[in-house]
C-alpha cells in the first residue's frame, strides 16, 4: 500500500519560510510527496526534498525561472500495479473538470491539482478521482490550511483499486478535516 503526502501551493518563502509542523510530520511518514506547483522558488523546491520520501511536482504558474526550468508542467507516477497517479498545476475552470483531466491523463486513476487553494475530491462513477490537497500555508479564504493523504494499492486480481483519500488541517489544532470541510463529491460508501 502507498502511501503518498499531497500538497500544493506553498507560495514559500511569501506565506512562510517553513511548512507548519503537522505537515512536516505527514510528509516524513508517507513513501511518496506529490507537490502540484506554486513552490515559488527553488529554495522550496530543495526544502521538501530534503524531508526525506521521494518528491514528485510540477511547476505551477508563480515560480521562478529556475523552478521553471527544473520542473514540468506535468508528472505521472505509478502508485502501485496498475494504479498511475497524474499531476497538474491549474486544472482549468470547475466546469467539466473531471472529463477534462481523465482525457489529459487517459491512463490515471487519480489527478491531483493546485492553483485554487480549496480542498476538493471528486469521483466518477467508475472510481477515476481528482484532488486537490488546498495548501498547508496559504488558505486563502478557506477555513484551515490543508493536506491530503492518499493511500493506494493493488486490487484483488491484479488490477488497480481506487485511491483512498483523506483531508488534514495542518494549522492549529491540526487533524483530519470534517467532511463539510472539503468541496466536492465522494464516492459512495458500501
């Protein structure tokens, strides 16, 4: 099962020069950190790779050149057989979202996203999902600043099963989010 920390949005150093500690702690514990852009600057960049787990991100839309030229502007990352994970900075208005990011990554099970700073999952009815974590320093106009963790695994048969995700407040007090915090739809559960 893997076990992969999402954020996106740091904006570091404008919004801080450090990740809130309850953050820190979740990206050391997880195998994965995905980081859907607006790092900012390389200084960044090079703070959440040193925390330890292999980092995967793309570039978002206020980096620097140096970001710019380091990072892509979209990733994909096998979670486990046959469960491929996507990744994008500004997945584009709400409006035909989820149809929009499944055709740009065909072969995903998940896609996570940035830009809006608002925690959102949705998924389709044949388990495909998008994400966005919110971000851990800049919550805009939302309630907390925000995470995600995604766990992800081989299904029986082979095959890949559905990402499971779930929502963390990372300022004070920090823990998992109330469903009413977090936009979106789920799946249903049965």
């Amino acid at each position: 099962m893997a076990r992969v920390a999402l954020i996106s949005d740091t904006h570091m150093p404008r919004r801080g020069r450090a990740l809130p500690p309850a953050c820190l702690e979740r990206l050391r514990a997880a195998d994965l950190i995905v980081h859907a852009g607006d790092w900012s600057d390389m200084a960044a960049v090079e703070l959440v790779r040193a925390v330890g787990p292999p980092v995967v991100g793309v570039r978002g839309n206020v980096e620097d050149a140096a970001v710019r030229a380091a990072l892509p502007e979209t990733a994909e990352v096998e979670l486990a057989p046959g469960v491929r994970l996507g990744v994008v900075h500004d997945a584009g208005p709400e409006a035909g979202r989820l149809a929009r990011l499944r055709r740009r990554f065909p072969g995903a099970a998940a896609v996570v996203f940035g830009h809006s700073h608002i925690p959102l999952w949705e998924v389709a009815a044949d388990g495909f999902a998008i994400v966005n974590p919110g971000s851990p320093t800049d919550r805009r106009r939302q309630p907390r600043c925000t995470m995600a963790e995604l766990e992800a695994g081989p299904a029986a048969g082979g095959g890949g099963a559905a990402p499971r995700v779930r929502f963390l407040a990372v300022d004070a007090p920090a823990g998992p989010l109330a469903d009413g915090l977090v936009r979106g739809r789920r799946p249903a559960r049965g």
